[in-house]
C-alpha cells in the first residue's frame, strides 16, 4: 500500500471510492513480492502495479467490476498453456491479487493506518481473501502493538489473527495466513492476508565523505532512513548530505550507543562505517558488533581489515563477533568512484538480507527471486 498511499489518501479524503487490487501470495519465480499494490480509481486513473505490466490490464477491469458490483474477488494469474501473449506472467510466475472497494464506509480505519504509517508507528492490516461465508469476505481489522480496530466476522477470529498479526508486525513480515472458518488454528477454510507495515529500516553511515554522500543517496533510494555521523563537525553538514534524512555531529560511538539504548537500532538496522580511522573505528565496531543488526561492514583495504581486526581483539572482542563483520566492506565488482563503491555495499547488504550469492545469474540455475515459493497449492 506504500506505493499508493498518496493517492489513496486523497481520494479517501474526498470521498471517493477506488478499487485496490494486491498481491496477497506469490509462488515461483514471480516479479513482485506480497503487498505490492495497484489502485484504480472511477475515473480510470491507475496508481502502482502489482506485476510490472504481466497482469495490470486484467487487474484494472477486475478493478473497474469490484467498483460497479462492490464485491470482492480473490484471482490468480500465471501463464496459460505456456502462451505468453495469454493474460498472465511471462517470467513463469503466479500470483494472487485480491482486488477490494475502498472508501470510508468500507474501510473506517483507514484514516488511523494512515495516520500511524506517516508517523512511522508500526500497523497491520489483515484482510480476509477466502472464507465459505461469501460475507466474511473483505472484512479488515486494523492491528497495532497495542490495540486493533475492526473485526474479522468474531471475536474468536479476531483474537486468533490479532495475536499472529503483531508476530509478522515484530518480525516485519507480510504473509498470507490460514485458519478454520472461525479463526481455528488447526483447520481450513479462512484465509487472512497480513500487512505488516513498519516504519522505515535505518542505514547509518559513519564517517563524512564522499562515499558517505554516494552512500546516503543509494540508501535513501532503496528506502532507508539515513543517517550521517562523524565528529568532525566542518565535514558533517546537511549540505554535504542532502539525501540523509539527518545529519549527526557527534562520536559515532557514543551516538550508536545512546540510539541502541533508546531503541531506535533494531534488527534490520544497516551499519556502514566509512572512516577507515582507527579511533573511530575500533571504538564503533566494539558496540555495532556486538548488536543485533541486519548488517555491520568497514571500509578499507584487506591490511588495514588485518590491522582493525587485530585491534579489535585487543579490545576484547570474539572470532564469532568479529565473523559478522563484512570487511573489506561490499561485493566485488570493480567499483571505483564513489557511486560505483556505494552499489558494491547495497549490493553486498541486498544479497545478505535476501540470501544472494552475488553470481551471474545466467550462470545459475533456480528460482530467481528470493521471495517465490516453489510450490503451488492444489499443484
């Protein structure tokens, strides 16, 4: 919903009524992951995608009947007889969109989701795709750490997946989840699509130079929220970082401890640190290392990687400590000005959330995308 959400915002706001249409499962190697979203609005405009342009015209007609009839519909999409002029995924993919009414009366929470995913406060909507009672079909409720707003049909059903809910929204997981028809854990019948939304992972970039200002902009790109620290106060300014969202004058150890100390570090937190000076260095790794992050890597060359490591050690720190350190930081790709270094980093961080080899992929053999699964229910 990220993607549309400008859009379905203002429409909502004046009262409009839209059709949104989003991947709630995804099997093989298909193009985009759960939660991508496509809006159709009565007047024919269209926001998002849901397939990067395989299915998009079926979706906009499923999008112009749910308007007219109101009635919700659940469709899948994948190649047909291995026709790839047929409506369906040229890539071999599957994927099922669910396509909705939207509009206050529908939907009353929104105005509340909205409200937390601009102030970055994390929310779930869960959504029922599948149900033998064709009433239950649609029904939302709006999950917060907290609280929840909306029911699914029961208090039962509501209990079940308000409780799963806030484990995907802690773990920031979209998927797809499976009850009996009254929100039992051991049947079939009901399917719920959980979207988790939480606010944006950080990227932390240490040290301000111009790799940082590269590293900044490619951060901000892949939808970090960036940050920008150094103790050198001349160097660390918002001009030379316009892509950071903040910009910190501060020992970058000390400004790590105090936001892991605070709780503003979490698992998905990107550490690059940039400076390749000792006394930066080794006084920042000691605290990154020894966090729970998604990724902690250090610019430099393999001797000074050897002299930093070593200096490490005698700081006390373990073999399995030091072993999540990416150093030399980034993928080999014979990067050589800034920009270039600043994708071999994402490239490295990209490949070590998802679980990418950094090979050629016409040289591998598999699934392509890291998300897909392999089997396809009822195949």
């Amino acid at each position: 919903m990220r993607e549309v959400l400008d859009e379905l915002e203002r429409r909502y706001r004046a009262g409009d009524t839209v059709a949104l249409g989003t991947v709630v499962s995804t099997f093989r190697s298909a193009p985009r992951a759960p939660g991508a979203a496509m809006l159709v609005a009565g007047d024919g405009t269209v926001t998002g995608s849901v397939s990067g342009g395989c299915v998009e015209g079926a979706v906009y007609e499923l999008g112009q009947q749910v308007l007219d009839d109101g009635v919700p519909v659940l469709q899948r999409y994948g190649v047909s007889d291995d026709d790839a002029f047929a409506v369906g995924l040229t890539c071999g993919g599957i994927i099922d969109v669910f396509v909705e009414r939207v509009d206050a009366a529908a939907f009353p929470e929104l105005g509340e989701v909205v409200a937390s995913m601009r102030a970055e406060e994390a929310v779930a909507v869960a959504t029922v795709t599948e149900h033998p009672d064709p009433a239950w079909v649609g029904r939302r409720l709006a999950v917060w750490p907290d609280r929840a707003r909306g029911s699914l049909g029961s208090a039962r059903a509501d209990d079940a997946v308000a409780d799963d809910a806030r484990g995907l929204l802690a773990a920031g997981r979209t998927a797809t989840l499976h009850y009996g028809p009254d929100g039992q854990r051991r049947g079939e019948g009901m399917s719920v699509f959980v979207h988790s939304f939480q606010p944006p992972p950080r990227l932390l970039v240490f040290g301000a130079i111009d790799f940082a200002a590269a590293m900044a902009q490619l951060g901000s790109f892949l939808g970090y929220r960036v940050t920008v620290c150094d103790a050198r106060g001349v160097f660390t300014t918002a001009a030379r970082f316009p892509a950071a969202d903040e910009v910190v004058v501060d020992w970058p150890h000390r400004y790590l401890a105090a936001e892991a100390a605070a709780g503003r570090v979490d698992s998905r937190t990107v550490v690059t640190v940039l400076t390749h000076d000792p006394k930066f260095d080794v006084p920042l790794l000691e605290v990154a290392l020894r966090l729970d992050l998604a990724y902690v890597g250090a610019m430099g060359s393999r001797r000074t990687h050897e002299d930093r490591s070593a200096r490490l050690r005698e700081a006390g720190m373990t073999d399995d400590e030091l072993a999540r350190l990416c150093s030399p930081i980034g993928l080999d790709l014979g990067a050589r000005t800034p920009e270039e270094t600043a994708v071999s980093i994402a490239a490295e961080i990209i490949a070590l959330k998802w679980g990418g080899r950094g090979e050629h992929l016409a040289r591998t053999a598999g699934p392509i995308h890291a998300h897909e699964d392999t089997a396809v229910p009822g195949q």
